[in-house]
C-alpha cells in the first residue's frame, strides 16, 4: 500500500507542472525516472518492491497490452497513400533494418551475448515513443508529414515487433532445454492464436457497437468501458488459451479501427488513460529498480553499445528507408534522431526480467537499460530546441520551394493523449 501512495503522489506532483516544464527542457519522464531513483531501495527505500514481485509483473503486463490496443485503434490504417507512405517506409524497411543492424552490432561489440541474445536485444530497442518527444510531434512549426510520418511509426513498431519478440525470447530462454525448432514452433502457435483471438475480439465489437449505438441503449462512458473491456478479454483471453495476449491486444485494436473508422479512437480513450497511468508508473519502477543496477555492470563495450542503437544503428535505417522519397537532408536527419527509445522497449526489458526465463547476461540487461535511460533524457532536452530549429529551418525554405515533399499535407492521426 505504501508503494501505491508513492506512486500516487509522484503522478500527481508531476500532473500539476505539466504545462510549466514544457517550457524546460524537462519532460515528465525524466522526471519520474528520477524520483524512482531518488525513492527507490537503493537510495530512501520509499519503493520497496523488487523484479520478483508479481505487482511489477503485472503492471508491465497490463500496460504494455493497454498501449498496444489503444496506440493501434488510433492510427488510421486505411489513410490516402500520401499520409501513409512516409510511415510505411520506416515500418517496412527502416524497422527490419533497425533490428538487423542492432543484431551484428550488439554481437560484434558483446561477444559474451549469442547471436540470439544480441537479437533480442535489438529487438527491445527497436520500438520508438514518440511521447518521449512530444515537443517535435505536437510543434505546428514541424510540417504535418513529418508529425504524421513519426506519430503513426511510433503507434505501430511496438505491435509489430512483438511476433519476433515472442520467437527470440522463446529461443533465448528454452534454448538448452528444447530444440530450436520446438521452440519457434510453440512460439508460432502463441503468435497465431494471439492473432486469432484479437480478431474475434475486434470483430465482435465491430459488430455490438454500431447495434447498441441504433437502440440507444448506452451511451458514450458505457461504450469507453467497452472497448476497454475489449482489449482486456482479447489480452486475458489469449493468455488463457495459451496464445500471445500482447500481440491480441494489437491486433484487436488495429482490426476494430479497421472496420469502426476514427470514431473507435475515441471510446479508447478510458483504455488509453489507463495505461499511461501504468507506463508513468513504469518509468518510477524503471528508474527505482534498473537503473542503478545496470549502472554496475556497466562495460565500454555496453556504453558503445548503445550510443551506436542511439545514433546509427537507428539513423542509418532511416536515411536508406527514406531514399527516393525527395526529402531534404535536413529532414533525414531529423527523423533519424528523433526515434527515441521507450515505453515499449523499457516494458519488453522488464518481462525479460521478470518472467522470461532468461538467464540474464550482464551484458543484455545493462544495454537495455543504458539506451532507454539516455533516450529519456537525451531526447527529452532536445526535442523542444531542436524541433523548434528545425520548423524555422523548414519555414525559410518552404516558402521558397512549394515542391518540397516535406510540405505535402496528410490527413494526421492524433497524438497519444490528445483528446478528439
């Protein structure tokens, strides 16, 4: 209970500056990392929970399934080809990339790791947050493409990693009990009926909605409960059967806002509430439980590690997904460096941790650890400067040339947390 107060009054403290430190190169992150290194056991003890407590189980578990759903019903799948392309190259080239080149990376630099290890982790740092850097995804001086193109990769790489997350996890942590090909293929069968389950769910509601809404017999709070229920069940569901409840969560919510339109982000918005309460509580934990014990096994090879996931291990992926497209270097080079790393990674680092049967290298764990822990800061204190550099920048140049790319305008899903 003591633990729940804590949380409590962080979030709190924290909600009643938000508008006052986004004039700082603060963000509420940074923020709450620090106070679960300043209250955590290794400093005043005011968090006493640690890695083997069910409770951070479980709040890793049900956030990470809340922002999945809730990030998938509100990127609009079905926009014009313009307002979808830019992200479609980040997803469909840049991503694999991103995992491909973090994978020989990670192996060249810590040896100590397989090859399968080194793949998870890159895996981990794959998925972007774009809240991390809400200064460049809400500045109306950044152009509307390049808000769109970041927002909708950021709501969809956390969802799509996860099949390959579930397969390497699955080969890191069973590799010396069970053959490889058991293994990927018990993973396959979680991954399908994950899939199958966050359809029927989706499906389901798609079908109870629009009946409900015509005999008036609820109304807009009854609907939010819902689809909140609705992501939960598909989650539950597909654990209790034995498939993956993340990947379920995901596919419900991109399948319902398939089929229900824009109106389905907005009867998300209990779930989406939800789990940012739990991804606020999760940078305390992260900041009380991982940081400091990372920090100690720390090596040159880890600190290399991760500044080269932090700069070209994600740029260089950006850059060649990007080519043809006519962007200015300038603009490459923003988006390369605005891929910062977080909710999604730090959530899939901690179910490595506490429930994934791994054996946990040294190595693996700090990496993780250090690249999360200097994106939340790094990106946070240059989000605000660099994108208000960058507008003026696209400002002076736009005016004198209307055929740049950049100045297309799209159709803009909304920004996790904005209301409709």
């Amino acid at each position: 209970m003591s633990d729940l107060a804590v949380f409590a009054i962080v979030l709190a403290l924290v909600s009643l500056v938000r508008v006052r430190i986004k004039r700082l190169p603060i963000t509420p992150p940074i923020l709450y990392v620090a106070a679960g290194l300043v209250l955590g056991p290794e400093l005043l003890g005011l968090v006493d929970l640690n890695l083997e407590d069910e409770t951070v189980v479980l709040i890793a578990e049900l956030t990470l399934a809340l922002v999945l759903f809730s990030d998938a019903a509100r990127i609009d799948t079905r926009a014009d080809r313009l307002s979808f392309g830019l992200p479609a190259r980040l997803l469909a080239f840049g991503l694999p990339m991103t995992i491909a080149l973090g994978t020989l990376v990670t192996r060249l630099l810590l040896p100590d790791l397989t090859w399968a290890q080194a793949a998870l982790v890159a895996t981990i740092l794959a998925p972007t947050d774009a809240a991390l850097g809400e200064a460049v995804v809400t500045n109306p001086a950044v152009p509307v493409r390049i808000r769109q193109a970041l927002n909708v990769e950021s709501g969809l790489n956390d969802g799509l990693v996860v099949p390959v997350f579930t397969l390497l996890l699955a080969v890191v942590a069973g590799s010396e009990i069970e053959s490889v090909d058991t293994l990927v293929g018990e993973a396959l069968r979680e991954i399908a009926i994950g899939v199958g389950v966050g359809a029927v769910a989706a499906l389901a509601l798609a079908q109870l909605v629009p009946t409900v809404k015509r005999l008036e017999w609820t109304d807009g709070e009854g609907l939010r409960l819902v689809a909140l229920g609705c992501g939960l069940a598909a989650f539950s569901g597909a654990e209790v059967l034995g498939g993956n409840g993340f990947l379920a969560a995901f596919a419900c919510g991109l399948l319902a806002r398939y089929r229900l339109g824009p109106d389905v982000a907005k009867r998300t918005e209990l779930a989406e509430d939800i789990g940012q309460i739990g991804a606020s509580i999760t940078f305390i934990l992260f900041g009380a439980l991982l940081v400091i014990p990372a920090i100690e096994v720390i090596s040159p090879g880890v600190i290399l590690c991760a500044l080269g996931t932090l700069t070209l291990g994600r740029m260089m992926p950006v850059a060649i997904s990007l080519i043809g497209t006519g962007l200015k270097a300038p603009t490459v080079a923003f988006m390369g460096w605005f891929g910062p790393r977080g909710l999604a990674s730090m959530l899939f680092g901690l179910l490595v941790v506490t429930e994934g049967g791994v054996d946990t290298a040294d190595d693996l764990f700090s990496v993780v650890v250090l690249v999360i822990l200097a994106s939340v800061v790094l990106h946070g204190i240059t989000a605000a400067p660099l994108a208000t550099r960058y507008g003026a920048w696209f400002s002076e140049h736009g005016v004198m040339d209307d055929d740049m790319p950049e100045a297309e305008t799209v159709n803009e899903s909304r920004m996790r947390g904005e209301r409709t």
